[in-house]
C-alpha cells in the first residue's frame, strides 16, 4: 500500500519544545494531586490543605509559562487557545475560593472543584496536542 502525502500534510510544522511537553505532562498530574489533597485534607488530617493550597499556587508558574510561550514562540502558538483557556480557569478557580470564602457563598466555593475538573480536562487536550504534535516530528525526523 502506498502512502501518498498532501502539500498540507508536508508543511513543516515547528516542534513543540521539550520542556513545553514536560510541563504539560505535569499539569495533569499536579491537578489529580490537588484533588487527592484536598480529600486528604478533608477526610484525613486538615493539615493537608495547606499543602493544597501551596501547590495550587505554586500551579501559576507552569500554567503561566505554557501561555506565555504559546503567546510569544512561534513553536507553541497553536496551542494559544488551550493555554489561554486554561490561564482563565485557573484565574477563575482562584476567584472562586477567594470569593467564596470572603462572601461566605457556598454555592462559589462548591464550583472549585467542578472548575477543577474543567481545568484537567483542559491540561489533558493540550497535553494531547504537544504529543500529537511530538509524534508528527518524529515522523518526520525533525525531532
């Protein structure tokens, strides 16, 4: 069987950086973390919320470089959207605790999580664009 190329399918495409792959395959993983802190936490001992809590800022950093350099390099600027995105429901996931508590609304703080789940699904579907994108490049030799 012979494989036939279209002009589009051999555009050169830029490879995603290593280290872009890299965070975006710890997203996901600190995000699970947060919900098994927050249930240790809750269920466990009530210390593991400060632990939570840590990491879910300490999440700012990896979330925001993704964006930046989906913003700024040309290799991740296809993944714009999906870093954008995700950069907004982690905005809003702050602002719905921070909120939540000062206003003492339930209903805002009940949304964190659920917002959370949005934001793993988010991580996930970059983190398969940045393999997809991976595998295309090793296809063609350039990885």
């Amino acid at each position: 069987m012979t494989i036939i190329d279209s002009p589009a399918a051999s555009k050169t495409r830029a490879v995603t950086p290593f280290w872009y792959g890299q965070v975006a395959r710890a997203v996901p993983v600190a995000i699970l973390l947060q919900y098994l802190l927050a249930g240790l936490g809750l269920f466990h001992d009530g210390r593991f919320w400060s632990w939570h809590g840590g990491l879910g800022l300490l999440l700012l950093l990896p979330i925001t470089a993704m964006a930046l350099a989906a913003w700024l390099g040309r290799a991740a600027r296809p993944l714009r959207w999906w870093a954008g995105l995700l950069v907004a429901l982690y905005l809003v996931q702050v602002a719905l605790i921070a909120v939540g508590k000062s206003s003492g609304s339930g209903v805002l703080q009940a949304l964190h999580p659920f917002n959370g789940g949005l934001m793993l699904a988010v991580s996930l579907v970059l983190l398969a664009k940045v393999e997809r994108n991976r595998a295309r490049a090793v296809r063609a030799g350039r990885a």
